[in-house]
C-alpha cells in the first residue's frame, strides 16, 4: 500500500481480519495525520516502523527546519505533528531504525523510550548487489582520485564535498546521476569518496557501498553510522552482516505473525 493512500477504513478492514496482520511502515511521511492518530490511538493493529530518518521532525531534519523557517528551529515536540508523532512511535512494537545514533535524538525529540524496543537494521542490499561490491573492490584498478557525490538533495552536501577536497588540493571527480551498476562500477575506479552531509544522514548507502569496494572514506559526524563496530570490519565481514541483518529482519516479522 502507497503510504499516501492509507485510509482509516483500510485499517478497519485490516483489524477485522481472523488472522491480523503487521504492518510495517516502511516511509509514512505522507501518510494523513488523521490515519496515524487513529492508528495509534485505537491500538488496533499490530505494526512495526523501519526509521530512516528522524520523522519527530516535520521536515525530517533539524538543519532543514531551521533554514525554512528563517532560524526559528525545530519546534514540533510541542506542535500536533510532534505528538502524533509521539504517540505513533509508543504504540509501534518495534522500531528498525539505520543506526545507533539516530535512537538517542528520538528518544528526546518523542519524550519516549526506544532502546528497548528498537533494533540497528541498517540499510539494505540484496545478496547480489553485495556480492558485486565485493567482485568489484576486488578487481577494478583504482585512480588516485577522489570521488564526490553529484546528485542527490540538499542534505547530501555536494558542494560541501567539493570545496573539502579544494580547500586540502585534493584530485576529485563529481559522479553524476547513473544506472545503479554503472555508478557502482563508475566508484569502485576510485581511491576515495568524499561524503560531508549538511544534516544527519542516518545509514547512507553510498558510504556503506564504498566502503565494501575498499576506497578510503572522507566523511563528517553527519554520517550516523560511520563509527559502529560492523562497519570496522573488512568488506567481506561488513557483506555477511548485511546480509544476516536481512534475515534477523525477516525472523522477527514471522515470529509476531505466529
């Protein structure tokens, strides 16, 4: 179900059901303010939330709220977005979110606990895409160039990147928007990736991919992840996390469903 099209009637329905199911809410942030109070609210169904960012903000960002309203900053644990917000992750029986340091943030922003009921997830790849990561590190000849992001929104931090590697003379290319496998094997040519987020970007992708080809890492405190132990080691060991990750994720959904 496309969050946007969720409706009360929907999760009626859904609750009626002899054999009820989970819901996991993968991205609600279109999701009617109304349909999640009554989702929380009613306690009708069971649901669990996979976090990607830090939806107890209205813009998803602290720093992006504070630009759009002209320096007022992220007030919305007092607005209603913060409350359903508040309330929806309370009434959720578990939380899969990106990265550790995302967990504290919201546990303060919400006024809830969440250690208890949430777990590091990660952000996830099939095993082929993983195993090509591994084939590509492995064989591709690298250039002593870096690379720089140079698509993506604002919180990315492209510009951000590029003038890091001016300011300290680094030789840097900017990769544009491609296919999945030709970006991958466009990255996997380079010595290093420059990544400076302008907000918390909580488990990107990118980072975890150039880290598995092997390029050295050029990043901020804005990567979440960055200093959790499964991304310390090899590109092999980091692949069977992820890859087990998947299955803890799974196992976990079967286990309520029964």
């Amino acid at each position: 179900i496309h969050s946007v099209s969720l409706t009360p009637k929907m999760l009626i329905n859904l609750s009626k059901r002899l054999i009820k199911p989970t819901l996991v809410f993968c991205n609600f942030s279109q999701v009617d303010g109304d349909v999640l109070k009554h989702l929380a609210e009613t306690k009708c169904l069971n649901y669990v939330v996979v976090e990607y960012d830090l939806k107890y903000c209205a813009y998803r960002s602290e720093q992006l709220h504070f630009l759009q309203t002209n320096g007022v900053g992220c007030d919305c644990k007092e607005t209603q977005h913060g409350k359903t917000m508040s309330e929806v992750y309370s009434s959720a029986s578990h939380v899969f979110c990106m990265a550790e340091k995302q967990i504290e943030p919201s546990e303060t922003q919400l006024g809830i606990e969440l250690k208890n009921k949430s777990t590091v997830l990660t952000s996830c790849f099939t095993d082929e895409q993983l195993d090509l990561l591994l084939t590509l590190g492995k064989t591709y000849l690298k250039e002593n160039k870096l690379a720089v992001l140079g698509s993506g929104s604002w919180i990315k931090g492209i510009k951000e990147s590029e003038a890091w590697c001016k300011v300290h003379h680094k030789s840097y290319e900017t990769i544009p928007a491609l296919d999945y496998s030709s970006f991958i094997k466009k990255l996997a040519g380079f010595k290093g990736l420059v990544f400076k987020p302008l907000d918390y970007d909580t488990c990107p992708r990118l980072v975890i991919e150039a880290k598995i080809l092997g390029l050295d890492l050029y990043l901020n405190n804005n990567v979440l992840h960055k200093n959790e132990s499964w991304f310390q080691g090899t590109p092999e060991e980091i692949v069977l996390y992820l890859k087990n990750n998947k299955t803890m994720f799974w196992n976990y959904l079967l286990d309520k469903q029964c």
